[in-house]
C-alpha cells in the first residue's frame, strides 16, 4: 500500500467519524415528539385568561377610537370629487358593563414577565399573548376618561407596558370623543368612537385596509396558545 492510498484511508476514517456523529436522529425526533409538561399553574392561568376573551368578546362591543388625519378622497363615475377624512391614528378597545379593555400584548421571556390576578408568568422561551387590561369605566354622567395613546395600524395592539401619554373623554352613546396631543396636554381635539357595524355602514370611516382582517388580526392574537409553555412557571405576587 502506498503512502497516497494510506493518506486516502486516513482522510474516509476521519471524515466517517465525523458523519456518524450525526446518527441517532431518529430517536432525537422521536423524543421531540412527546408531550412536553407544563406545569398546571400555567395551564390554569392560559385557560382563565381565555375564557375571559371569550367573555369579553361574548358579552362586549368591540371598539376602534380613531383620530382624523389629513382628507382623501374618491373621483366617482359622475366626475365628482368627494371627501373623507383618512383616519391615522387609531386603537381598539372592548365596552362590557361600563368598563372598557384594551388588549395588552407581551411576549414572556427571560426575565420578562407579565402580571394575572396577583400572579406573574415567566418564560425561558418567547410566548406571546394578549390580557385584558381595564383603563377606565364610565361615570354618572356617562362619560369615560382614561388614558391612552394612538397606535399607527389597526390591527396593532398596545404593548406589555401600557402608553398613557394622551387623556381621552369619550361618551359611546353621543360618540362625542376629545383627546389632547401626544406632547402638548394644553391642546384638544376632537377624536371617534365607533363600533365595527357603525365603521362598516358609514361611508365616512375610511379605515385603512378591510376592517374584518383588522379586526382578526386582533383577535387572533388575544388567545394564549401551548407553545413554548413548558417554559413558563408562575410566581406569587
């Protein structure tokens, strides 16, 4: 045998040592496959953070409150211009019993962590999903103030750490609405409160994009799911 072909063995040893490395994939897989434990605490706390979307969303009216923001318009087939104004800035929010929510989202990981009932959850790996969080009720007079600020799409939600730079009066049944600006409190304008059956019949809404897939696209983001929970434990306040 000469040297080449020694040097040739030498390499295929080598290298074969090297892609055996990579066998027992298959029970690898196999062992991805099984059910992963989670911890019943945050089982408990998913499903109850659920089942009050499901309420809210059973038992309330879903909101969009929406600022103007410059005019668009629309050339129809009679050669007219019409005007309508383009709303910018908007949010959403849910009304049940005099109490409005909005939709805190948070996405759980490391040493991030987000509050439910006196409890914190905390993930190592990254879990996303939506609480209700309460921000005011109405009054006597039937008036609601709390504090908020607008989101640029309308299929956003607010994050974990709640945006209270604007100071916002909304009566739902006259749907007068006033907010201030972002950085200037001394000054107030007028702002819109509508449900989505009101939005969808007035002609005068111009939401940006379908407001059905807006609307999903909220929603389908409320609900805590099972991945990465088996990351999650619960701490006590």
């Amino acid at each position: 045998m000469n040297v080449d072909s020694i040097k040739i063995i030498l390499i295929f040893a080598l290298s074969l040592t090297s892609v055996n490395s990579f066998a027992g994939l298959k029970d690898k897989f196999k062992e991805q496959q099984k059910p992963k434990k989670i911890s019943q605490e945050v089982l408990d706390i998913r499903d109850d953070i659920n089942n009050t979307w499901g309420a809210i969303e059973r038992e309330g009216t879903f909101y969009y409150l929406m600022r103007d923001g410059r005019n668009n318009f629309t050339i129809y087939s009679d050669g007219k211009i019409r005007y309508k104004p383009y709303l910018k800035d908007v949010f959403p929010l849910y009304l049940v019993d005099n109490k409005i929510f909005v939709p805190l989202t948070t996405k759980i990981i490391g040493k991030t962590g987000t509050p439910w009932k006196g409890k914190t959850i905390r993930c190592e790996k990254k879990v996303s999903f939506a609480r209700p969080a309460p921000v005011g009720k109405i009054d006597k007079e039937g008036i609601a103030s709390f504090k908020m600020e607008y989101l640029g799409k309308a299929n956003s939600t607010h994050k974990e750490k709640l945006s209270n730079k604007q100071e916002f009066e909304v009566n739902f049944d006259t749907k007068e609405c006033y907010a201030t600006y972002k950085y200037d409190k001394k000054s107030v304008h007028k702002c819109h409160i509508a449900n989505s059956n009101e939005i969808i019949l007035n002609h005068s809404f111009d939401m940006p994009g379908n407001l059905e897939d807006n609307i999903r696209g909220i929603q389908k983001n409320l609900y805590l799911q099972k991945k990465n929970l088996e990351t999650c434990k619960v701490e006590s306040k």
